[in-house]
C-alpha cells in the first residue's frame, strides 16, 4: 500500500474519525462507527477510496 492521505486530509480524517468513535461509545447511533473508517485511513495513510480515483493527498 502507497501511502495517498497525508498533511491537512491525515489529521482531519483523525479528528473526525475519533469524535464520531466518542460519540457512539456514549451513546450516539449505531451509524456513528462509520468513524473508524476514516480514523483508519488517516493513521494507515491510505485510502483505497483515492485510489481507485486516482487522487494523492501526500507530498512528494
């Protein structure tokens, strides 16, 4: 895997991705475990999602 999330997308994705993990800990919807999704992609550096659309967040 090549990494394609990097900078400004990275930590947004791990922001987002733990407040919606929080809230569903506490009670939030079923639907707010969606956050592990972009919490993954932003720790692992890859999204598969950009990959398939050719897009690379990362700097060279």
């Amino acid at each position: 895997m090549k990494a394609n999330v990097g900078g400004f997308d990275k930590g947004v994705r791990v922001v987002v991705g733990a407040l919606l993990i929080g809230w569903a800990i506490v009670g939030g919807p079923v639907w707010a475990w969606i956050g592990v999704v972009p919490l993954a992609t932003g720790l692992f550096n890859f999204c598969p999602l950009y990959r398939l659309l050719g897009v690379n967040t990362c700097k060279r």
